[in-house]
C-alpha cells in the first residue's frame, strides 16, 4: 500500500479505525483523511490483526463492544504481542465510569459516540504526540 | 645130640638148610618192618610152609581189645587137592583149642584134616601167648624133628616181634592217627573259634564304624547349624537356665556392637536389655524357671534393646526353649525393626492424610470385586451413607440408602458394570434414615482382567455444592431480577445507545462536509458523499425514534388482517445475520393455512422479536449442545392461533416464571429489547395471553396465543377500540 502523500509531500501516518458499526467504517476515515491522515477500517479486531497494517499503524481507533473479539480484548492482545500502538476507544456506551478504568489501563483517551470532531483530533494529537 | 659120621653129610644139609631157614625167619622183621599185622602172618605163614613143608598152619591172633580175632588157615598144595573139611570146619575144630590156651594141646589131632591123625605143634605168639597161636600141623610122624621145632620157636619169635612191632606199629599208627585226628579237631575248633573271633571282631568293627558315622553324622550337623547360625540374618542369642550368654552370632555382633568374645557368659539382661527393662526381665525369667510360667515363649513379641553404644531401638523376638534334657537353655531370634517401625508410622500417617483429604473432601472411596461382590470402603465411605463402620457393606445394605427414585437406575448401572466392566460416572440421591437427602456423584473404572474384575471408584457427596449453586444462580436471578427492576435508566441507555450509532455518523459525516468544502480546491465529490450519508444516518435515526414511540409513545395502533406466518418470516428476515453470528440454528415450523388473526402487525412482529432475542440471549453460554431455535406457529383450538419459540438454554426456575414478565431490561448492546412485560401488554392487548414453560429437557419455550377475531376489535376498516400501549410504557 502506498502511502498518501500529504501536502507539504511527507508520508501521511496511517490511522486504523475497528468497529462493527458500518456507519463509523463509512464516515470516520474520511474524517480523518481530511484531518491529514492516512485511514484504513476493519469491521471485526481479527481483521485488523490479521492485515498488513499492523506494524505501520501510528494509532489505533477502536471501538469496545464487537462480536467476537472485543476492543479490549484486542488491546490485551497487542500487548500480549508488545505491539505498542496507541488506542483511542470510540463507544456508543452511555457508561460514563468506564473512561477512567480504560485509560488505567494505557488508552490515550475513549470518546462516546457522538463525538465532535475536535474532541477526536484533540486525542489524535495526544497520541501521536506520545508516539 | 649125637652125631653120626654115616649121616653126616646128609645132617650137614639138614643143618646148613635148616640155618638158612633160620636167616631167612631172622631177615624176616626187616620184611615185615612197616606192615599190618595180616601181613606178617601171611608171609610168616608162607615161609613155614615153604620151610618145613608143612601141611596145614593156622594161626589165631587174639586182637587188641575191641577187635575180633583174626583166624587164619593155610593148607598145602597137595592137602587141599584131597577132599577135606572146609577151612572154616578146620577152624572150628581149632577153636576149641584155641580157647584153652597153648598148654592143652595135644600133640596128635585125629581126623583134623579128613581121615588119619596130624601132628599139631602149637606155638604160642607173644611173651605169654596174649597175642594168639601159631598151630603148624603136619601128618609126618616125625614131625616136629629137633630142628624143625626150633625154626617153629624162632619163628614163633620172629611172629611175634613182628606181630608186636607190627601191632606196635599199628598202635602207634593208630595213636598217630588219633592224634592226627585229635590234631584235626583241634585245628577244626580253633578254626571254628577263630572264625567266632572275626565275626565278632567284624560286628565289632560295624558297630565301631555305625558309631563313626554317626559321629560323622553328628559333625555334620554341627557344620550346619553353625553355617545357619553364622550366616542368618536374624540375631540369634541363646542363653543358659543361669540367663548367661552362651551363643551370640554374627547378626547380633553387628547388629548389637559387641564381639562374641566380649558377651559369652555374660547375663543377657546386661548386654542387650536397657536399663529400664532389666528388672522386668530378671523377674520374668525367674519366674519361668520357677513355675514354668512363660509370657515369652513360643511368640512374637516386640520389645525394646539396647546397642552396645547405649542406643536404645525395637526388635522383634521369639524365644524357644531347646528341647534337651537337664537345666533349660533358651534361644532367642531377633531381628532390627527399626525401619520396619518407621515405615508403619508412615504408613499410618499417609492412611491418616488419605481418610482425612476423604473427609474434608467429602469423598469416600470403595472396591468392588464383581465375582464375589466383595465391597470394601473407606471409612469417609461410611460416613456419607450414614452407617456403622462395622456394618458389612453389601448391595442390600447399599439399596437401603439410595433415594427409592434413584434405585432402578443405579441397579441398572451395577448390572451393566457387571456384564463389561466399563466407566462408571453416576448421580444419584441417597436418603438418609432420618428423610434427608443427599446429592452423590459416582465414578469408577475396572482395574484387573476378566477374571478377577475389581471396581475402583470414588463417592462425592455434592450436596452442599447444590445447594450453593442453587443460592448461587438463586443470587443471580434476583440480581438480575434486580438488574430488571431499575429498567428505566438502563432502558434509556440502551434507547441512547441504540440512537447514538446514526447520530455518531451524522455528526462525523457534517464535521467531514465542512472539512472538505473548506478544502482548497473544495472536495465537492466528498461533500457529496458525507452529505448522503448524513441523511441516511439521519434517517436511520428518526427509524429508531419512531419504532420506541411505536412501543412507548402515545401512537395510534394499526388494526388490520395480520398472516402470522408472514410477519414472523419478516421478523425473521431481519434478525437472521445477527441470530448466525450467535450460532443460533433456527427451525422455523409454520403451519400452513395458519388463519390470519386481527392485530397490530408492526406490534405483533416487536413481541417475536423480542422472543427471539431472549432466546438467544438464553443460549448465548450454550456449548455443549447446538444451540436449536424453534418458531412455531399453529391453530390453537378453533378459533385462536399460537407462537411459541422454544430454545435450548439455561432456562429459568418455575417459581420465577411470573417475575420474567415483571419489568425487564435486557442490558445486551445489540439492538432493541423492549421486554418482556411489554410484549405481555402487547399480546393482552390483543386479548391474548403470553406465557413461559420449561422444557422436558434444557431451556424454555415462551409462546403467545391470540383469537383470529378478536370481540371488540372489530374489522380493520373500523377500529372500534384502539391499542393504547401509553398506559403500560414501564
């Protein structure tokens, strides 16, 4: 895959958007092109862990309730995998309490849906800035 | 005598001859030296003859005392040409004569030999005549002339020193004969006696040699018992009737440190008995030998000992008396059981963790040997089917334990076991004799062939385990049971959450449009794009608002000819994707020519949703078993229609089954549930009735039963009465 060029010509960071939501599959990676960013969506963790973008995902944007395997459950798996990519969750949840236990836990930030889109490039920023 | 010159001549013959004659009768003993005494008067008798051509000569021997005399009878040629009397007669004459002795004979003997007269000369043989006569006979007148008679007398001499040389001879022969005969016995009697000696000294020497073997014997014997003694590995110690040491063999050197030397004659107490015991011991033995009162003898008892180092460790002992005559002596065997001890206690000890592990456990363990139906437990065993550890366990007394429900079965599985020697894994109750119940899990397998089949298995009282897991899913339907009463702010979430997946795209899409319109040259392709999805998302949005007012709003109802068949196959449309990614198989069985019912359609279909989704929900734990849906619509009596979805899961206890219908919330992220209580409110709207049932086997089946044609409800084109659902919203 080649990367897209940005405009001042530097390759674009590649972001990976999980969910199973079609939806967010359609809309958020656009999003996040015009952001600057390069954007790849998966509908289910395995897919993504089964890709090629693996090792270039500069941060990774995940939602927690999936079938199969959870976003969680992907979080414990690169970990298990010491793949260190940052996480920003996206869930449609209502729970409020389960921000501060996630980011415990080393997300960078979780966003509820709906989110606006400054609050999303605000947590980008913060984790490549980490990276 | 007077010689005549005339005869002289003829005299000087006479004479020469009759000298002759005399040497010869004087040669005659060298002739006779060595002969019998027939011999020398038959050459003597011979010679008369001969010499004085006599006619007759007879001679009687009187023989030595014993023998008969010898009588014999010589007659001359010519006489015994003339008819005679026979010898004999002529002996028998003699004989008279014979008897009377010498002195009476007479000079003539008429008719001696036939007719005429004979002159008869006797001669007496020996120095008195004891050896017998000599009678020369002769019918010459003249005879005996001067001459003649002295040759006779000469020749009577000569007889008779040959008679009694020969006599002599004889005698001496025959002494000799007696000696040589007496020398025989002699020697035969010696030999005999000789003979006595070798058999005697040959017994002698048997006896001698048996007593050499057994001497032998007995040194053998003493290899052996020394070979035992030295080699065994028991301690062997005999001691004398004073308790002194009188053996110590090479076991008990090593075993107790002392060198044979160092005990013999010592008292046994002091060597090998501890201080402690020495009295105890001293007593008993004077005991016995007082009274013959063993505590010991004959037995094994364990006792302690101590080593020459002073260390003090069990042994096992027996002790004999040797059987011997005279003062009793004692052997004692011993032997080290200091490992033997160590391994008891350990034993005991692991026996002791076994029957405790058992007990905290709760699990008894038991064999069965199927030949014989040997049954053997362990004691926890016991104690789970409440009986005395001294009861013999049999299948009888098993039968008086087991739950009378329970009993058929676990026969059954005792006979099968029997026949093939397979798997047992059993649960059955027990009933206690005071009516309690208990819940046991059973397993065992075969261990040995066929012939000697043996069952090993183990009995886990699970009782307690129930009954924690019936108050542990206990807690958990009321904690979902609490979970459903605060419905109301879960539902919202759930509605929220079911509103923010479009909103969410509705609202990155619009911050995508500006973005893109605000680019430089403004993406207006994209725009596009984002703006169409926005309004699909907004769609969807309003799509979901609409169907919670449908449910919860104040929406009038739609009353219409309603296929059931059709709206479940709708309904079933819809959800299929989500009902395969939880691998739920769905059966559907509609019956054909299912009568239409009069019903809100739209509401109809949410109650076979929501069914659905329980169901699924139900079985979303299910993995041993395909987790089978079954949706079934059919006529209900005449003039009513049933639906009921049957699934396989974890299902619900009786008693709760009203609370189901109570508020309940499904608190899943997917979709819509609309619970339980309203699908009841739905389905009694219609004049309906909705309700749950367990299943023979696992889960449970909820179904719904409406009327075709509703009283009241009127026909579709003119709602008579409306389904106001407001009243109900939870």
């Amino acid at each position: 895959m080649q990367s897209p060029k940005a405009r001042d010509g530097s390759d674009r960071p590649l972001l990976s958007v999980v969910d199973d939501d079609e939806s967010v599959r359609e809309s958020l990676p656009d999003l996040l092109r015009e952001f600057g960013f390069a954007a790849r969506a998966f509908s289910s963790a395995e897919e993504f862990l089964s890709s090629d973008c693996l090792d270039h995902t500069r941060c990774l944007i995940l939602d927690i309730a999936m079938p199969g395997m959870s976003g969680l459950d992907l979080q414990r798996e690169l970990k298990l995998r010491r793949q260190e990519i940052p996480i920003i969750f996206i869930t449609a949840s209502t729970d409020k309490t389960v921000r501060p236990r996630l980011l415990e836990q080393g997300a960078v930030e979780c966003l509820f849906k709906p989110f606006s889109d400054t609050a999303l490039l605000e947590a980008l920023n913060a984790a490549i800035r980490v990276n | 005598m007077e010689v005549r010159p005339e005869l002289a001549s003829g005299e000087v013959k006479h004479l020469q001859r009759c000298i002759n004659d005399l040497i010869s009768l004087l040669a005659l003993p060298a002739i006779w030296s060595g002969g019998d005494p027939s011999q020398v008067l038959h050459t003597l008798l011979d010679a008369l003859m001969r010499m004085l051509r006599l006619d007759l000569v007879s001679v009687r021997l009187i023989g030595p005392v014993g023998e008969a005399p010898v009588e014999i009878v010589r007659l001359a040629e010519l006489q015994r040409q003339r008819p005679m009397p026979s010898a004999h007669e002529i002996c028998q004459a003699l004989s008279q004569y014979f008897k009377n002795g010498s002195r009476k004979w007479p000079p003539l003997l008429r008719n001696l030999m036939g007719e005429g007269d004979v002159s008869i000369v006797p001669l007496p043989l020996g120095l008195h005549g004891e050896l017998g006569v000599l009678v020369a006979a002769s019918e010459r007148t003249d005879f005996p002339r001067q001459t003649e008679s002295l040759l006779l007398s000469v020749a009577a001499n000569q007889a008779s020193i040959g008679l009694q040389g020969a006599r002599l001879l004889s005698h001496q022969k025959r002494v000799a004969s007696e000696l040589d005969q007496r020398v025989v016995q002699r020697t035969a009697e010696l030999a005999a006696a000789n003979e006595a000696l070798k058999k005697e000294l040959a017994e002698r020497r048997l006896v001698e040699g048996r007593l050499g073997q057994e001497e032998m014997e007995l040194q053998r014997s003493e290899i052996h018992k020394a070979a035992i003694v030295d080699s065994a590995l028991d301690c062997i110690v005999t001691i004398d009737h004073e308790g002194c040491i009188t053996e110590f063999n090479p076991a008990a050197e090593h075993t107790f440190g002392y060198r044979r030397d160092e005990v013999v004659g010592k008292h046994l107490a002091d060597v090998i008995i501890p201080p402690s015991l020495r009295d105890r011991h001293r007593q008993g033995f004077a005991r016995y030998l007082a009274t013959g009162e063993a505590r010991v003898l004959g037995k094994r008892v364990e006792m302690t000992a101590v080593r020459a180092d002073g260390s003090e460790f069990p042994v096992e002992l027996a002790v004999t008396r040797i059987p011997l005559e005279g003062p009793p002596s004692f052997t004692g065997y011993l032997r080290d059981i200091t490992e033997r001890k160590r391994a008891e206690r350990e034993l005991r000890r692991s026996e002791a963790f076994l029957a405790e592990a058992q007990h905290l456990s709760r699990i008894g363990s038991f064999s069965w040997r199927v030949a014989t139906d040997e049954i053997t437990w362990s004691e926890q065993l016991y104690r789970i089917f409440q009986m005395d550890r001294d009861a013999q366990v049999t299948f009888e007394l098993i039968g008086t334990r087991i739950h009378p429900e329970d009993l058929s079965v676990f026969r059954e599985h005792v006979e099968r076991s029997r026949q093939d020697g397979s798997d047992v894994q059993l649960e059955f109750r027990l009933q206690m004799p005071d009516g309690a119940i208990k819940y046991v899990q059973l397993v065992a397998h075969t261990r040995g062939d066929h012939g000697e089949l043996e069952y090993i298995g183990a009995v886990q009282d699970v009782t307690e385990r129930r009954s924690s897991e019936e108050a542990l899913s206990k807690a958990r339907s009321e904690l979902s049971h609490v979970a459903r009463v605060t419905s109301l702010g879960v539902l919202t979430a759930s509605i929220a959450h079911e509103v923010n997946q479009p909103l969410s795209g509705i609202v990155t899409n619009a911050s995508t449009c500006l973005r893109m319109l605000a680019a430089d040259p403004p993406n207006v392709d994209g725009a596009r794009e984002t703006a169409r999805r926005t309004i699909r998302d907004g769609n969807r949005a309003s799509e979901v608002i609409a169907r919670l007012r449908a449910l919860y709003g104040k929406k009038e109802p739609m009353i219409e000819s309603v296929d059931l068949n059709e709206a479940t196959r709708e309904v079933i449309a819809l959800s299929l994707s989500e009902l395969q990614r939880k691998r739920v198989i769905l059966r559907p069985e509609l019956a054909d020519d299912l009568p239409r019912v009069t019903g809100d359609r739209v509401q109809l279909q949410q109650v076979i949703l929501n069914l659905l989704r329980n169901a699924s929900d139900a079985m979303s734990t299910i993995d041993d078993r395909p987790r089978d849906l079954l949706i079934r619509t059919e006529p209900d009596g005449n003039d009513r229609v049933r639906l009921s979805v049957r699934d396989v899961g974890i299902g619900f206890e009786p008693q709760a089954a009203d609370k189901l219908f109570e508020a309940f919330y499904t608190t899943k992220n997917e979709g819509m549930g609309i619970g339980l209580s309203v699908s009841r409110s739905i389905i009694e709207h219609h004049h309906g009735r909705l309700w749950a049932t367990p299943n023979d086997g696992t889960g449970v089946t909820f179904s719904f039963s409406i009327p075709c044609k509703p009283e009241g409800l009127g026909d579709a084109e003119n709602p008579v009465n409306r389904i106001d659902l407001s009243a109900d919203a939870a």
